[in-house]
C-alpha cells in the first residue's frame, strides 16, 4: 500500500504487485511499490539497438521491446533511481554490461491507466558478459538489430504474430536526436 492515498480515492482491489484505485468515476492502476519502469536504449558497437522477446501474459503472445524493469519493486532495489535499475536490467535480461547510464526522457507509461512513470535511459558502452535470458522464470530472448533495419525487423516480427511495443519507435527517435 502507497503510503498515503488521497482520501477522495477508493481501493477497489489490492494484488500483490497493484492496486485498483477508482477516483470519482476514474478507475486506474499503481506499483505501490515502485517509482516507475525504465526503458533502455542500447546500442552496440556494430550500431545494433539491443532489444528482448518475452512473453506478456496480458497479450497471451511474445513480445518484441526494449530491455526494461520496474523500479523499487523489490526490497533488494528499494533505492534504485532509474540509470543504477536500466544498467541492472540491461545486464539481467540482455548479457550486456553498460559502462554508463543517463536519463534522457521521462513520460506517463499510459496516463489513463496508470500513474507509472517511463524513464527512457540511454546506456553506452556495452560489454557482452553473459547470454542474457532474464532471472527467476523470465524466458527472455535478445535480439541485437542494425539501427538501419529496424523496421523491417519489426515488420517481420508482426508477420510471425509477435506485438510489438511503441516505445521501440520513442528510442529510434530519441537516438535520432542524438545522433544530429
């Protein structure tokens, strides 16, 4: 439970991970135990956007994104910011060790829904240390993708049935910039 909720909101519903909140006639979601979700923007070497498979139980399908992780979901990583939590999950879910981490944007991940911030993090200077595949029951496949061929990358992950997240298209844009 957050550790305080205004008094005009309603739990409906407490899960393990989240909250069903309702003000007045708005219903949403929280992590109360989290400060967000970071979205890293990794690119190797051989200018490859590092990107993961896994499946979402929400979809019932795999997915094709950017490595990323909650933030302070756990006690182990209560006092995480955003840059220490996407270097940790880079590493976990992709094999990759960054040398350096910024925050480049911040944005709701889905304001109508939820409260949840999105803390795009930009990681340089990546080293392979391991195959990646996630930690616990995480089944995470890595795909390294030259930045040039994203799209049709994309294109044919939706024609073997695969979702894939907008936020992959936020990065190319923001790595863009970057690269003016």
């Amino acid at each position: 439970m957050p550790k305080k909720l205004d008094p005009d909101v309603r739990v409906l519903h407490q899960g393990e991970f989240l909250l069903l909140l309702r003000r007045e006639h708005w219903e949403y979601v929280i992590r109360p135990n989290s400060s967000g979700a970071c979205f890293v923007i990794a690119v190797t070497d051989a200018d490859e956007l590092v990107l993961v498979e896994q499946y979402r139980w929400p979809l019932r399908v795999n997915t094709i994104e950017l490595p990323a992780g909650i933030i302070g979901d756990s006690e182990a990583f209560a006092d995480e910011d955003a840059a220490t939590s996407a270097l940790r999950e880079l590493e976990e879910e992709t094999g990759f060790r960054g040398r350096d981490a910024r925050l480049i944007f911040t944005a709701p991940t889905a304001g109508g829904l939820t409260a949840e911030q999105s803390y795009f993090v930009r990681v340089t200077g990546l080293t392979r240390v391991s195959a990646g595949g996630g930690v616990d029951d995480e089944a995470i496949t890595v795909h390294c993708v030259k930045v040039s061929e994203v799209d049709d990358f994309v294109a044919a992950q939706q024609a073997r049935g695969l979702q894939v997240d907008a936020r992959i298209f936020a990065a190319l844009h923001l790595l863009s910039r970057e690269r003016r």
